[in-house]
C-alpha cells in the first residue's frame, strides 16, 4: 500500500482538468482545511473530493470489489474510510462549505460531471 498515491492520482488530475477547462479555480490539498480535500476554493467555499471507487467503497460499484483474502481486514478498513470521509465532509459543511465527492467510475462520463459541478455551483458555465 506504501506505492497508493496521496495525492495526483489520475482521476484526481482528471477532475482538475475538467474544473480548470470549466473556469473554476482552486488550491490542491489545502491541509488547513478539515479532511484535506482534494480540490477546494476557500473564497467561493467549495470543496471536491475524487474518492477511488476502491479505497473509498463505493457501494455497488464493480470498480470496489473487496479482496479474497482477508477480507475482514479489508471490510473493517474500507468502512473505517466511509465513516472518515462523511466525518470530514461533515465537518467542512459545518464550516459553510459546499462539499461535492465524485467517485472514479463518475469520469467515463465527463459531460455529466461538467454538468454536476455547474448545477453545485462549482463553476460558471
């Protein structure tokens, strides 16, 4: 696991390309920030996290299977992650913040998540 990626990931670089193209502008990982998200503008108080459909466990998704062996290892720590990423987006919400999480699976379609961001109010177009 020491070779996963923190940050930089591909669908993460995908989103900010899609964001950047869509007029939005933003800081990467700001660690003042509850749950560092990935992609966040203070100002207009937005915040995106790109959750691997994996590591995150997104629920009936064929992208986040749970592994055969250990699998109550692994059942433990991808629940543990669900209840860490809706503490954090919680708490940035309670900061007045608008919380979007797109999933890896979310960017085979890019005209959708275009769509999604600008209906959040993410960006302008």
């Amino acid at each position: 696991m020491k070779a996963v990626r923190r940050r930089d990931t591909k669908p993460e670089v995908e989103v900010r390309r899609l964001l950047w193209n869509a007029g939005a502008r933003f800081r990467l990982c700001p660690r003042n920030l509850p749950g560092s998200p990935d992609i966040a503008n203070k100002s207009a108080r937005w915040a995106v996290f790109v959750h691997g459909c994996f590591w995150h466990g997104h629920r009936n998704c064929k992208l986040a299977t749970v592994p055969k062996s250990n699998s109550a290892f692994w059942e433990a720590k991808l629940a543990a992650n669900r209840q860490r990423d809706a503490r954090m987006a919680r708490a940035l919400r309670q900061f007045g913040f608008r919380v979007l999480v797109v999933w890896q699976c979310e960017l085979r379609d890019e005209g959708a998540l275009a769509r999604r961001f600008s209906k959040a109010g993410i960006t302008k177009r």
